[in-house]
C-alpha cells in the first residue's frame, strides 16, 4: 500500500488507550496498525482500567481464546461467549454520561465483539477518532505488507513505514530514546516526535462517555 503520504505513524492497537494515543492518530496522514508482532500480554492491547463504584481503578480485560505464548496480534480471537463475558466484566464500572442515548450506543457497540481482535480494537480506536471530529479514517495493518520476520524492532519500523510511501514518521516522545534519526534518513524518512502529553492518562471509554466531545477534542488534538 504506497499512497504517498506525507506522515505515517505506527502503534499496536489499544484497547480505548488514554488521549495521547489520540494525537498519533489524528495528526498522521495515514495510521498503521502495528498488529505483525508478539501480542504483549502485560501491555494495553486487550485491557485497560477504569474507576469502579468506589472512585478506585480496576483492569477491564477482553476475553480472548488462549493462545500459545508468542501468538501475533493479529491472530488474536474472541470466544463465542465474549459479549456475555464482556458484559460482566463491565458491571463493576458504573461508566457515567450526562447523555443516556450516547452510553447505550457505546456500550452496544462495545459490546458487538465479532470474532476477530484487531477488527474490533479498530472500530473502537475510529468510534473514539469520530467523537474527536475525525471522519477520514486512513488507516491499515502492518500486517498487510507481509514484512519478513527477520526484520525487528526499529527496521521493522522504518520498512513498514518506507512501504507505506510516507516522508515522516511521526513517534510518540516516549520514542525518543529507541530510534536513530540518522538511520531514518539513510531510508528517506524524517524522524518527528510529538512533544509531551500533559493531559489526562485516564482511558477513553470513560473520556467519550462523560465529556464535551468539543472540549475532548481541543484537550488533545
């Protein structure tokens, strides 16, 4: 897929991740889902806390089918019984809105598992983009693009990123210290990194739910 952007930026898929996530998505001209690696059991791709009744943050876990350890993210599976599942594991977290018809359109579609682990990750991550006015939707897998698994780590990244046609890749200030502009250069990229986030690190499932979309927006685009 080469489109001749101009930014390209490059994460795994979060489960509702906090808003700094946020700004990669919206200020990239096309976003890759970082899904050709190992599923990062400790990491933020199928959890997330929340506040439960208690004002105390708890995990909200997605239930997956077990897998062998070094399964890829992008054979990530729900069970047949996810929704179900789901829906328990929500019960603890009272998840407040000052608009009842917008907290039972979230939850439906939160709930509207499928099958697949990354379709569903995406549609939330765009549920979220469109709450913060983003209606283009320029998005792909990096698993498209077939990389071999030979290539790790910062290379995998700049070959993913040389595929997609962009002139910029666009990291998040925790990078900083794990790439080399110098190498980036070497392949035709600019390195950029987002300043820091002085916002809230709270998930986004709760931040769509209870804000002003308009003031959600402008705290992190």
């Amino acid at each position: 897929m080469a489109n001749n952007a101009g930014t390209v930026a490059i994460m795994q898929p979060y489960f509702f991740p906090y808003g700094g996530y946020f700004r990669l998505l919206t200020r990239s001209e096309i976003f890759v889902i970082y899904d050709c690696v190992q599923f990062p059991r400790r990491g933020w791709v199928h959890r997330n806390k929340l506040k439960d009744l208690s004002g105390a943050e708890q995990w909200l876990t997605l239930p997956l089918v077990k897998q062998e350890r070094d399964v890829l993210i992008k054979d990530l599976v729900f069970p047949e019984d996810a929704p179900r599942e789901l829906a328990e594991r929500l019960r603890p977290f009272p998840l407040p809105s000052p608009d009842p018809e917008w907290r039972d359109e979230v939850l439906r579609r939160v709930l509207a598992t499928g099958t697949d682990v990354v379709d569903y990750l995406e549609e939330m991550l765009q549920l979220v983009a469109v709450r913060l006015g983003r209606t283009a939707w320029n998005v792909c897998r990096s698993s498209s693009f077939n990389i071999p698994q030979t290539l790790r780590g910062q290379d995998r990244i700049i070959e993913i990123a040389r595929r997609t046609g962009a002139k910029r890749y666009l990291n998040a200030p925790g990078g900083v210290g794990l790439y080399d502009k110098e190498k980036f250069a070497e392949s035709g990229l600019e390195l950029e990194f987002l300043p820091d986030y002085d916002g809230p690190f709270d998930s986004m499932l709760g931040r769509i739910l209870a804000e002003n979309p308009d003031s959600l927006a402008q705290d992190i685009l």
